[in-house]
C-alpha cells in the first residue's frame, strides 16, 4: 500500500501544508496514522476522500457541509463522482453563457455602435437574393424570433459582426474535427455549449428552438449545404448532438 507524507499530499492536490493540517484539526481528513515523530502518513484511501473534498470546494461547498456528507456511513464515492460530473456540466453551459454575456458587454463599452446595412448583412447576395431570403425569412419563422435577431444584428459594429461570425464559423470547424464521435459525448457536448452560447449572439432560444433549429440543419438545403463545406452530411451530426444537448437540458 503507498504511503504519502503530508507534504506529498499538499503537492499532489495543489494544497498547502498548512491546509491539510487545519483539515485534521477539523476532523475533515484525517492522516491514516502518525509516525512516532509526529509526521502525518497518508494512504489511497485518503487519497480519494481529499478528492471528494476538491470537488466539493469547487462546486462552493462550505468545509461543514462537506464533512457531514462524506462522513456519513451510506456515504457513495461513486454516486457523488457522477454527481460531481454533472454539476460540473451544468457549470460549463452557464459558464459559457456567462462568458457570451461578459464578451458582448466588453465589445459595446469598447466599440462604437453602427447599425449595419442590409449589404452588409447579407454580403455576398445579389438585391434579389437577399428580398428573397427576407420574404422566405417571414413565411417560415415565428415573427418575434425574427425581429429580436434582425435588431440585435443590426445594432452590432462591423467588426462586431463579423466577429459573431468568425465564432460561428470556428464552432463548425470544431463540429467537423469530432463528426464520428458520440453527440452526446463530454468533448462534443462542449462545442454544443459553445454553439448555443453563439446563438444567443441572436436570440435567446428556448429549449425547444433550440431543439427545432437542429432540426431545421437537416431539413433545410441551405443549412446543410454550409455545414457540407466542413465535412459531408456534418448537419445531421449537429442535429444529433443538440438533440442530447436538450436532452440533458429537459431532465433538469
């Protein structure tokens, strides 16, 4: 069985010295024994019961609460590792938004606010192109969704906007280099958060328009056609791991 003195420990878990000897004074992590001379001794049992503490400190827990918890006798390190991870998930999607949020906040006290013209929306149409699009654009989508996006765009500086865009475009690069691994995998599920975040660049989807929009990656020519510039049939890999995204988002 190893054995780890006090401050292998304090360096393994990025902790003072100082730290794991108050959390024995407390009774939150004692050592396996003490040596004649006094020196704490650790084994892997303490080992992964400071891990359940780190987590725990992370997710804010006070040093109490936790104490209670991982002491109690139907304590199970399994069950609270997969709880762990998921709070964490939870976490990174409110983060991501939360960065969104701080990085639009930052570009309007930075930036000098413009509105964009219609060439400049739809760069790259033709005038008859682009009336197209806006009528196709009233016919198929709910007016209020249309209208919160179309302002929001227009109110961005030009290289706002084209910042906004430059982020869309990374997320499908992204998109393509995991196509073939599991939608609902941790790695994926990230570039999702990511994605989501992006759209509220537009507008703040509820969790069934974002769900419906996934879908709309594959029933529309359009979309597709722009995700197949990245990696072939990559929409239907989008569909899918928005779909897990709202999965876990219809569970909470």
């Amino acid at each position: 069985m190893n054995e780890y003195k006090i401050s292998s420990l304090a360096k393994m878990a990025g902790l003072s010295v100082r730290t794991l000897q108050y959390y024995d004074r407390i009774g939150l992590l004692k050592p396996s024994k003490k040596t004649d001379a006094g020196y704490r001794v650790y084994t892997e049992k303490e080992l992964l019961k400071l891990q359940q503490i780190l987590f725990y400190r992370e997710l804010d827990f006070p040093l109490g609460s936790i104490k209670l918890l991982i002491n109690k006798r139907d304590f199970d390190m399994v069950k609270a590792l997969l709880k762990h991870r998921q709070m964490l998930e939870e976490r990174n999607i409110r983060t991501a938004g939360l960065i969104n949020t701080i990085d639009k906040t930052v570009r309007k006290l930075k930036e000098v606010k413009t509105v964009l013209k219609d060439e400049e929306l739809y760069e790259g149409f033709s005038k008859k192109e682009i009336e197209s699009i806006k009528k196709e654009v009233k016919e198929k989508y709910d007016p209020k969704v249309v209208k919160e996006s179309y302002n929001s765009v227009r109110h961005m500086t030009k290289e706002g906007f084209a910042r906004v865009k430059e982020e869309g475009e990374q997320v499908s690069r992204d998109f393509a280099t995991l196509m073939g691994k599991d939608p609902a995998s941790d790695e994926v599920q990230r570039i999702v958060a990511r994605h989501y975040a992006h759209i509220n660049n537009y507008y703040k989807p509820t969790n069934e328009m974002y769900r419906g929009l996934g879908k709309l990656y594959v029933d529309d020519d359009r979309f597709r056609a722009h995700y197949d510039k990245y990696k072939k049939d990559l929409a239907f890999f989008v569909h899918k791991a928005i779909d897990a995204f709202c999965d876990k988002l219809d569970k909470k």
